[in-house]
C-alpha cells in the first residue's frame, strides 16, 4: 500500500526520534550527501501551519511560468486520479490556462502501471483541460532506454543487496517530443519504494518502463522499506539522480505540493508549494511533508 496523503492517513511510526538524522546520516555514509543546492528553486511558498488557496498557489505558479518566457510546445506531466488529493488538478489546469491550447502540445499523465484514466477522471481532476490533449502512458511498450545507471553505482547505493545496472527510461513522447517545457507535477509525501514520493520519480517510474518500474521496487524491498520511509535522500533517490544526469537537455520544471490534515477542520489543506528544476525544491518540500505527515514516536 502507498502511503499518501491521498487516504487521508495520518501516520504514526514506530522510528527512532532521530529518523531525520540518524538514518540520513547512515545513507550518507554510504551514497554520500545529497547534491549541492546549484539548480534552481524558483518557488518556495508555505510553511507548517499554512493554508494555502487554490487562487494563491495558481497566482503564485502563474508567475513563475511568466518568469521562465515564452513557450511554444509545452507537454504537462501530472499525476493520475490515484493522486487526486493531491491538489496538483487545479494547477495543471493553471500551466493549460497560462500556455492555452497553442502552448500546451500534450497532457502525459504519470501513470507508472496504473490503467489509463477515464474521461470522467480526467475532467474531474483537469478542468478545462481539454480531452484531446491527453495521452496515455504505455509503460510495457513506449519507451526509450536512453542509459544506465552503473551496477557498481546501483550496489553501492543498495548498501550490496544488488548488483545490476538501473535503465534509465522514458515514455517516448518525453524523450523524442521536441518540448521546450516539461512539467511535472505531483505531491511529495511519504512513500514506501522511494521514501518520499515525487519529483524525479515522477519521469523514471510515473513515465518510465517496466525494466526501471521494476527494479526501482526491487531496490526499495531489499534494502528496507522501514529504513527509507520518510527519507528524502536514500540510496533509491541517489540512483535517481544519477539517471537525471543522463536527461539534462529535457527542459524540466518541477511542481511540488505538500498536503497536510488541518487539526480544527479535519480537511486536507495545501501547506506548501515548492517550483524549481533539480533536488532543492524536491528537499525543501520533503523537510516540509515529513513535519505535516508524519508523527514520529519514541
């Protein structure tokens, strides 16, 4: 089961109180510290007790987009209707708005192995996004394999639990497309594979093919999930990395939310909204999500 904020779980772990340091500074030790804050973080709105509004954070998103210029053939990467809680609906529709329909060339939604969404699905959770601009994700037959991670890198970072090289693939429309803008979209929250969700994982699991899907899994599993969860920089996250080095000529913009439960209302709300093109952005929303989702306990 995928821990999201989709469920509306509020979770309880029985970690060690030192789970944000201790673990991470065992990983260290073993994939080295995490990339240096070198790209560009070009949002970083919310906080703990934030409650952000659609208008503000489609305000806030707009004005990023205006900041990066013009573009004409702009593909959009969201999450499908598992994730719907996600709050990214509303902003995908924002890029569709902003771009238009002469803008925004394609929507790819991340469906990792997920069934395709239904129409119905997709105008509940994109509105005005039109249909036409959809496709689907064909994670057993459209990809490309364009390299691979090294064995040598992947036992490393799997602490020697493997000792394979990790394709880096990706939907072919990503890849070939010929977009001068990609987004990706998504909510960075706990999650059991990767430790927390999103970001680059996002294009090499939500868009990417069965070899990666798999293996990203596998990696997850026999390193222990309960050693990863709720850790933004872990050997999976490390190998990821090492595969967005392999993609850097992709136009990539990442849009991050974070989703927390408001304690007097009992509703989902949006605690943040990070925007940026590389690890910072991603860091910063999963040092937030850790204090809004998780509760940790002695």
């Amino acid at each position: 089961l995928s821990l999201s904020l989709s469920l509306s779980l509020s979770l309880s772990l029985s970690l060690s109180l030192s789970l944000g340091l201790g673990l991470s500074q065992a990983m260290e030790a073993i994939i080295g510290p995490p990339p240096p804050p070198d790209d560009n973080l070009y949002l970083a709105l919310g906080g703990e007790d934030a409650v952000l509004s659609e208008a503000q954070q489609r305000e806030a998103l707009v004005q990023v987009l205006e900041g990066l210029g013009t573009r004409e053939k702009v593909l959009l990467v969201p999450p499908d209707f598992t994730r719907y809680h996600s709050r990214t609906g509303p902003l995908t529709a924002a890029c569709y708005e902003h771009y238009g329909a002469g803008g925004v060339a394609d929507v790819l939604p991340a469906l990792g192995t997920h069934a395709p969404m239904t129409e119905a699905e997709y105008a509940r959770m994109f509105p005005g996004v039109p249909w036409d601009k959809m496709r689907v994700h064909d994670w057993r037959n459209d990809v490309e394999t364009i390299a691979h991670v090294p064995a040598e890198m992947v036992k490393k970072a799997s602490d020697g639990q493997l000792d394979e090289p990790f394709p880096v693939q990706l939907n072919r429309l990503v890849w070939e497309g010929g977009h001068d803008l990609v987004i990706s979209l998504g909510q960075v929250v706990p999650h059991e594979v990767m430790g927390m969700a999103n970001y680059n994982k996002n294009m090499f699991v939500g868009v990417g093919g069965a070899a990666a899907i798999h293996l990203s899994h596998h990696i997850g599993a026999v390193y222990g999930m309960e050693r990863m969860m709720g850790i933004a920089w872990n050997p999976l996250r490390a190998i990821l990395e090492e595969a967005s080095k392999q993609t850097t000529r992709l136009p990539l913009l990442y849009v991050l939310t974070v989703v927390g439960r408001d304690d007097a209302s009992g509703d989902l709300v949006t605690r943040g909204l990070f925007v940026g093109d590389g690890y910072t952005a991603f860091a910063k929303a999963a040092d937030l999500s850790l204090k809004v989702t998780l509760t940790l306990t002695p």
